[in-house]
C-alpha cells in the first residue's frame, strides 16, 4: 500500500528554483532512504511532502489509512529537534513511557506489552541504562536519542526521519537500523530516512532516493536500487 506518493514537485526559495520536477513514493513495509551532499534539499523534500513547506507544483499524496483500515499515524523526527531545558523534570523512562498513552487518557495503566514496547525503543537508541536519568541534564545528541525512543513508543505507521542518527556510535546505528528494517518488514511500517551513512545502511535499506544536479540547475532525483 502506497503511503507517500510525490509527483512532479518543484519548490522555490522567493525566486530560486531548489527542487525540480521530483517524483518518487514510499510503500507500507518498506525502508527508503535520502541522500544527497550537503545543501540538497533533503529536508526542503521532505518537509513539501509533509505539507509544512508548500510546493509551486506538483501533487503529494499521503494515505489517510493504513495497511489495517485505520488512520494512518505519522511520526516526524526533524534534525535537531530536542530542546528540553534544564529544568525539564520528567525523567527518561517517563517521557518515552508517555508516547504509549492515547490521546486524552493520560492516567491509563500501562500493560506489560507497554513496558516491553518502551524498554525495547529505549534499548535501540541505546538509553536503556540512562532511564532514571533527569532529560534537562542529558546531552544534545542524548536529547536527540530519546526524541526517537519515544516516537517508536508511540507506534506511528509512517515513520519521517531527518539525520536521526547523529551523535550515535557505530554499534547504536547497526541496531537502530536493524529495528527500522524490522519494523518495515514485519510489521508493515513505512520508513523514509534522510541520512549521510547510506555507506553503513545499504544491507538494511529497501531502496535509495539520491539527490542530485547539474551545476546551476534545481536538484533532481535519482532513484538507486539498495
């Protein structure tokens, strides 16, 4: 099932031209990743899919269900998103444990798959063991970590995902890679992962969307099989 469908997106900044006539799509239980060199308009890309930035053409499609007949629910993890302050007082464990609570029913009980489910997003970004840790006293790149954990806490069919993993070591990447290429494939997750790694990630990857021009034209994309 298609849940991103891009077609003929062209985007300007005031009057300069940066993405032109861009086409791709990203199916349920697939890996896709991004790339390009630096200043591609990886993230101008992505944030037109997601209709935070508006195209001057083209036509994007997000499925409004899932594979299951449900709304589809999407998790975006732009770069550098954490901003918790020193003061923030929840702790790791709590702030990732609130991604399992419904909308609206913040006082449920969390069941034992719930717990299972937190332990096992905080263990693939490798925060297991900082769990009692305050988040206002964690690093940037610890911040950026949890950000994810909770994001998988919270279950999104269509995970957007910009740069996630800067600031991880070799052996937190091969795992966190491993659990996007798990959740695509047994679980139908969608993933579409802006990255520079694309080196390290090519045996998880389903496909490759590369960013790419000719000196003083828009980038363009350039589909590659991974």
């Amino acid at each position: 099932m298609r849940y991103i469908d891009v077609q003929n997106l062209t985007f300007y900044y005031d009057d300069e031209p940066v993405l032109s006539d861009i086409s791709y799509h990203v199916d349920s239980g697939e890996f896709v990743i991004l790339t390009g060199e630096n200043g591609a308009a990886k993230s101008t890309l992505v944030r037109s899919t997601l209709g935070l930035l508006k195209p001057a053409q083209g036509k994007v499609t997000i499925a409004k269900e899932n594979v299951a007949g449900n709304k589809l629910s999407i998790g975006y993890i732009p770069q550098q998103i954490a901003s918790y302050n020193v003061g923030f007082p929840s702790t790791v464990l709590e702030l990732v444990q609130s991604g399992r609570y419904p909308r609206g029913r913040w006082f449920k009980r969390l069941t034992k798959r719930d717990h299972q489910h937190v332990q096992k997003a905080l263990e693939s970004v490798g925060m297991w063991e900082m769990r009692h840790k305050r988040v206002g006293a964690l690093s940037g790149g610890q911040k950026q970590r949890i950000s994810l954990a909770r994001m998988f806490a919270t279950d999104p069919d269509l995970f957007v995902l910009d740069e996630p993993t800067t600031g991880m070591d070799d052996q937190s990447r091969q795992e966190f890679y491993r659990l996007l290429r798990h959740s695509a494939h047994q679980h139908q997750k969608s993933i579409l992962m802006i990255t520079h790694d694309h080196e390290d990630i090519q045996a998880y990857a389903d496909r490759h969307i590369h960013l790419v021009r000719k000196e003083g034209t828009p980038w363009r994309c350039f589909h590659l099989n991974s």
